[in-house]
C-alpha cells in the first residue's frame, strides 16, 4: 500500500501553483508467491538440487469485478474448470544447489515473479509439485525425487495485494 500526491508546478516551473491534492491508496490486484528451500538438517556429502515448482489446480484466469466500497475489487467466484490449471512457479536446468543454511529463494535465483490470482485455498484442490535431485556422493551421480503436496495449510486463501513465503 502506497501513498502518492501529485504535485505539478506551472508552466514556468516556478513552483507558485502548487496541487495540494488527495493522498492515494493503490493496491496491487494480485497475489505475490514466494517458494524458499532449505534441508532440515546439514548434511555433510549429500548434495540437494531443485529442479521444478509446479503449482496445479490454481486459477490462472479470471474477472475482477466491483463490489462496494469497504472491497472494491474482488475475484469472481463463478466456478469454471476452464480458469484452473498448471502454473510453473520455478524451472532450473541443472537444478539449483540448496541446503541446510540461509533458505535460497527460488524465484529471486531465476528473476521469476509469482504473481497469481488471489483465491481461496482448498485441501486436495492446490497442489504444489516439488522436484529436486539429491547426491550421496558429493556430486558424481544424482537421483531425481518428486513430493506432491496440498498449498492449503495454515494460509486458507491467496489475497489480494498480499505477498506469500513459502519455505519448502
């Protein structure tokens, strides 16, 4: 949420016609999404890679549709299995390395911004699909793993103009 004014000056740029105007709230119309990765424990010559986010049965289209004054904007509800799919969240080739210490933003490692529609989240409808590689021998060879997993837990709904962490 932010605060503008619009200040201009005259045309001489003088500075003697100033605007004194409304402050302005703005609200972004969509959710931010972020996935962050770690171990739960250190390991000393295991080595993890993440390969693919994939978030599935997540609205990727919708209308935005006035209501009244106290929410102005909201998702239309109307179900429509047209609007769900498969959003690739992050995609790395050969996998970006994480481990044990400070959590590796996934979307921060590839530039990538989440930016999904906000809707409610519901047990066995949201999934998120991780897949990553792990090596027991410092490297030489890598085994592919695949977790599949409900988005809905503590967080029930994706909100408008709010951003989302994720620690995988």
């Amino acid at each position: 949420n932010e605060k503008i004014s619009f200040t201009p000056d005259n045309d001489n740029n003088s500075g003697a016609h100033k605007y004194n105007g409304v402050d302005l709230k703005f609200n972004h119309a969509l959710s931010y999404i972020t996935f962050k990765v770690k171990t739960a424990a250190a390991y000393s010559t295991t080595k993890f890679r993440l390969n693919t986010i994939t978030l599935s049965g997540v609205y990727t289209t919708g209308t935005f549709i006035q209501k009244h004054a106290t929410d102005p904007w909201a998702e239309d509800t109307t179900s429509d299995p047209a609007k769900v799919g498969t959003y690739v969240a992050f995609t790395n080739t050969p996998g970006l390395p994480f481990d044990h210490s400070d959590a590796v933003e996934a979307n921060a490692a590839t530039g990538k911004e989440i930016i999904l529609l906000p809707q409610a989240l519901t047990a066995s409808q949201q999934k998120i699909t991780v897949n990553y590689q792990i090596s027991t021998d410092n490297g030489t060879s890598w085994i592919n793993q695949e977790q599949v997993a409900d988005i809905k837990g503590a967080i029930t709904s994706w909100e408008m103009g709010k951003k989302y962490i994720y620690t995988i």
